[in-house]
C-alpha cells in the first residue's frame, strides 16, 4: 500500500484533538484563556518531551496552516469594515511604532552584546512580528472581539503582518548579500497594500451579490463551503500578490461580514474551526524546544541570558507601542498586551536567520525562547487586563467566540 | 520558508471543491447521481488530462483517505446496527458469492488469455473487492440508506473489505515467493472479524453513557469533535488490529448511532463531510489513466480486449452475487448493481501486481480500467433501478443525504 502512515496521521490526530481539548479545558478551570492550553499540549506532544507529533511533518504542517487560515477567515467574519477603518490611524500608529521600537531596543541589545551589525539587525526583525492569530483568538475566548482596543489590535497586528513580509524580504535579501533597493522595498510594500485594497474594494462589488444569488439556490452547507472557497482562494491569491495567506483568508472574512447569509457560513465554518484551529495552535506549541530552558544546565546560561534581554526589549517595545493613539479613550495597556505575541511569524524569522548560517545555535535559541516567552505571556496577561464579558448564553454563541466556552 | 507549497495546496483544494460542486450539480442536472461528476472532476483535474491534481501527493492523498473515513463514519451514523444484523445472513452470502465467483470468473479469463497461474489469481483477486464508498455514498444520495437492500449491500461491503484484506495478505505473500499457510490465513481472518466484534460488543456498553455524559458538560460542536476523535481513533485501532481504516469508522458511526446525540453529532460531522468527502472521490478520479482508453491508439488494443474480458467476469460476478439472498422478497439486481464498482480497493490490487511485476504494463492498465468502468457504471445503474425517494424537504436533511441536495 503506497501511504501507510495514514492510519498513524489519523492516531496523531486523535491525540492532538485530545489534548488541546483536556488542556483547553484545564486552562480555563485555573482561569486561563483555552489556547494557552492548547500550546502546552503542543509543547507536551512535540518534539522535545513526548516526541509524538513533528511540527514539520508534511500533512500535519499542512492541516495547521489550514487552522490559522480558518481563524483568521472566522476573524474577519466577525469584524466590520467600517468599524476596523474608524480606529485605521491608531492601528497604523500602533504597527509603525510597533515595528520600530522592538527592531531599534532589538538592535540594540545586540549591539550591546558585542554582536555584528547583521546579526543584530535580524536579532532585531525577529522582534518587530505579530501574532494575530494568538490574540485573536484569545479576543474571541474573551468575548470582546467587537471592542475599539480589539479593533485596533486587529487592525494593526493584519499591518504589522504586512510590514513583517516587507522586512522579511528585505532581511533575506540582506542575508543573501542581495542589494536592497528602494525600488525593491516599494514594489514588495505596494504590492501587499495593493492586493488588501483592490481584493476590498472589488471584492465588496461583487461578492454580496453572489452570495446573496447562491443562498437562494444552495443550501446552508453549500453556501459554507463557498466561503471557504473563497477564504482558501484569496489565501492563495494573497500570497501570490506578494502578501501573506492569513490576510487573504480575513479579508474573504470581511467581504462575507457584510452579506445577509454571515450567520449562516459563520455557524458552518465554526465547525470546521474546531476541527483545525487547534492543531495550529499545537503545532505552534509543539514547535518549542523545552531543553534550552533548562537553568541547570551551564550551557544554556549565556542562552537564557540573551534570551532575557531580547525578551525585556520585545516586552517593552510592543507594550509602549500600545500608547501610541494617545488621542483615543481607550485602554493602551490592553493594546500593548495584545500586541505582545510574536506566535509563528517569530519562528519564521528566526529559521531564516538559522538557514543563512547567520545566527548560531545559541543566539537561533534565545529568539525561540523570547518567541516563546511572548507568545505564552498574552493569553494570560489579556485576560488579566480584559477580563471576559460572556454572552448571555454560552449554547447561543455558534460563532468562533464558542470555540472555548465549554468546561 | 520551510513549507513555500502550502498556498499552492490551498489554491488545489479550490480547483477541487469548485469542479467537484460543478460537475457535481452538472451530473445532477443530467439525472445522474452528484458522486459521478465528482468522479469526472477529478479525471479532469488529474494526471492524465489537465495535470493539476496530482493523487500521489501526500496532503491531498491524506485529505482524501480522511474524507473517506468520514463518509463511512456517516454512513455507520446513519445505520440501525440490528437492522444490519437482520440481514446478515443476506448480506455475508453476498459477501461470500460475490467473492467466490468474480474471482473464478477472473481466474477463468486470465488462463483463456493463456496467462500464468499466478498472474490469474493476482487478476481475479482484483475483482474480489468492493468500494463501499461509491456505492454507500449513492445510496445516501437516492434517500435510499434505510431500505433492506441498501443494509444488505453496506453489510456485504464490510464483510469484502474484511475479506479482501485476507485475500490481499495471501495474495501478497503468494507474490513474494512466501508460503501461505491455512494458520496464517486464520490469524488475519480471526484479527478483522475479531476487532469488529470486540469493538461493536465492548463500544456498545461504554460509548453511549460517555457521550449521554459529556453531552451535558459541552457544546455540540465540541460533541462532534469527540466523536470524530472516537471515529478516528477506532480508524487507527482497526488498522493496528489488522483491518482497514474504514471499518473503524463505520464502527464508531455503528455505536453513536445509538445515542441520543446522534442528531447533533450528524450535523456537525455533515459540514466536516462536505469539505473532505468530495476530495475523496476527485482523489480517486484524478489516479484514473485516460491515454489506455483511446480506442484509435493500435497500441491500446490488447489491453482495450483484456480489460473487455475482466470487465465482464468483474460486473457479472459481482450482479449474480446480488441473487444469492434467494429467500428475501427484495430487489436483487438492485444488490447485484450496488457490489459493482471496485473503487479504490480494485487499485490497490493493481498497484500490488505492477509493484511485484506479477503484472506488465498492460495487464495492469487492464485491470485499472476494469477498475474505473465499474465504479463510473455503479452510480448511473443503481439510480436507474433503485429511483431516488426524496426527503420530504431538502434544506431539512442536515445529514448525509444533503451531501447533494442542492442544484
């Protein structure tokens, strides 16, 4: 038989599911958001504790992509345009000063430490990332997707995540000894701003009155697997346009957000949220190696040192970023919490500065340590500055904000 | 970036749920049953025309391996374990005949073309199978899954899928040189029909009171996420012990199906279905090889003659199995039409043959082609003597038999 690992994939699945649902469960019960649990469920299952589920393995990989494409598409199903573009000047100030102060306070540990300028400058970009998904999620957990702070984070994490790609081109071309032009940077930042605004704008035509044509002819279910068609098709298109994915999946959402038949594909698409939502944030999870945080071990010293830095600079950089719209009567510390989490797009930064041999083992670790640290410190800390506003009834919420709501 | 292939995967799945949902529709239009255009979506899509599904590939292979987990776990939702029982008589002498008797005929076909013993049973084994999927999954379509014939043909199915994992075991043994023992064959026998028996008796008394439990404690969506974890896992056991993946699941269905849940956990699994289910059946029409069918290309002759023969001994066996319940007041061309097609079981004897050369070239594009006209005759013929009984509202069938109630 060509495939026999298919029942085994199956078994590694049923054991995902299992564990982020125990550990989901167990979280809320000390009165912690469901995905913190679902990461140590990742970090138990992973690599370097239990060994039973590689992070990199090609269809698991693949099916948690698939999970923070649904969350993200969910996201945006619940958020309103009009809404997200009210509070656009303090998202945009909260990315800018939000990429720039953890890249400079980045930068410069690095100096600090003796490192050279290339080292510090990918030390740096590795800080400037946002992981939407984390926040989001545990926005939605809270019940306060809909609040301005919310919106904002929403707004700036999705700028951020383009500003990320900008800086990942660049960084890569650096690393590569490639130029970096002028011409090269804008063409990548117009082409990521260009597809955002053109899938909106031409999307908002055409897409309400196709869905609104399609209802009367299929049923419910149907209608769900054209918005995923959708969310999966602009994913693809996003990130053939220079951007990333997980844009092209929310702006499906908010295209849909706008259509009579939202409640519909909403209540659709949470079921297969719950099937591939979790297993993003385990194989997030399970992606962290535990060893370098052993303190008894001499070798990790100096690791856990840089790591300690990079992290008090990831920290504060974010956390300021969040009184960036000091116009606004909002909470700024909620803002700068939800900016915290550098989630999977960290991990991206901090392979690329592996791969291209200019990060060593030790500096490569301390930035998953910092990624790590950052993305298991804002669930709790949200939660602790936002506390949850629950619906009126938790059996009511079929949408993404019933993700958790059970135990 | 470690996986740079993920959004041209998500960009695959479009192609395949939009030309599974056409053709689907398209099919319907013509009075045939959706599972049949799927089927061509995926000989368009495939290898062998457009080249842009390629069935090989491991996500897609894993997507659709879990698509067809899941439809038997509908199908095991949908079904009345004593009504199976009921006919079990039917449908093991059904099972047996239509075993014994298109493997003669093949065996019989195979010396007529003057081939090797050897040969002959590896190409008669190949007409001892049976694709419950297509045949479950047309069934379900005709709103015809409660009738006696349609138990007497799902529990024929499942006692081939037993029977053809034995005959594949000694086939593959016979093929390696290895000697085949009556002790051997035993142990296999004994292992499937034991893991079914076992799971069915012990399932009985623990699934129900667990989920009458955890009904009270979560959501119905986190319902369905456990029994998807019951179907899965009961997918690997069965594996493990020796049986195939799809017995498990159509097990787990078998024990939920007697729930008091069993509504919420349909619907919620529904959704799941029409996302991995069509998969399933593009995957399988994308491995179908259109070049042998060109009646023009001289070269093509032989194999055109040899699957001619095999396609014979294939319909006939399996159509006279269907008049093996003689004493039962029920529609036996309707059984007999429902065991034709060979699906993705007759494939796997295919690629056993071509893999230990007991097949050349030809034999085994005969053998795939007796393989693709059955499973492409099964859902028109069934349609054509078992006429669909619609529900008496279609948007009110949350289940299964919504699969294709749309167009």
């Amino acid at each position: 038989m060509p495939h026999p690992d298919i029942p085994q994939l199956l078994g590694f699945l049923v054991l995902m599911f299992a564990a982020a649902k125990l550990l989901g469960a167990l979280a809320q019960r000390v009165g912690q958001p469901a995905v913190l649990g679902e990461l140590v469920a990742g970090v138990l299952l992973g690599g370097s504790v239990l060994a039973l589920v590689d992070p990199h393995h090609e269809v698991l990989h693949f099916l948690s992509e698939v999970g923070v494409v649904v969350l993200l598409f969910e996201i945006g199903l619940e958020t309103d345009l009009a809404k997200l573009l009210k509070v656009g000047g303090a998202s945009s100030a909260v990315a800018i000063v939000g990429v720039v102060l953890p890249f400079a306070l980045g930068y410069g540990v690095g100096k600090l430490l003796g490192l050279s300028d290339m080292v510090a400058i990918v030390a740096g970009a590795a800080l400037t990332a946002t992981s939407v998904g984390i926040t989001a999620r545990v926005l939605a957990e809270l019940g306060r997707l809909q609040e301005p702070e919310s919106q904002i984070i929403l707004g700036a994490a999705v700028i951020d995540d383009i500003v990320g790609l900008v800086i990942l081109t660049v960084v890569d071309g650096l690393t590569r000894g490639e130029e970096v032009t002028f011409l090269g940077v804008s063409k990548v930042t117009g082409l990521a701003i260009g597809f955002l605004t053109v899938t909106l704008l031409l999307g908002s035509l055409v897409v309400p009155p196709l869905f609104r044509l399609a209802s009367r002819k299929v049923q419910p279910a149907t209608l769900t697997m054209l918005a995923v068609m959708l969310a999966f098709g602009l994913a693809w298109l996003a990130n053939a346009a220079g951007s990333a994915v997980i844009i092209g999946a929310f702006a499906a959402g908010l295209l849909l957000a706008r259509t009579p038949q939202v409640h519909d594909i909403e209540k659709g698409v949470a079921q297969l949220g719950h099937f591939f939502v979790p297993l993003f944030f385990v194989v997030v999870g399970a992606a962290v190696e535990v060893r370098v945080l052993n303190p008894l071990d001499a070798n990790n010293w100096q690791t856990l040192q840089v790591a300690g830095l990079l992290l008090a600079a990831a920290v504060l950089g974010k956390f300021l970023a969040g009184y960036s719209p000091f116009w606004l009567p909002v909470k700024k510390n909620v803002i700068g919490a939800g900016m915290i989490p550098r989630g999977e797009v960290g991990l991206i930064f901090a392979n690329m500065g592996l791969a291209t041999k200019v990060f060593d083992g030790a500096l490569f670790s301390a930035v998953t340590l910092m990624v790590m640290v950052t993305t298991f410190l804002a669930p709790p800390l949200l939660k602790w500055l936002f506390p949850p506003r629950r619906a009126s009834e938790p059996h009511e919420s079929s949408g993404i904000e019933g993700l958790a709501a059970d135990a």
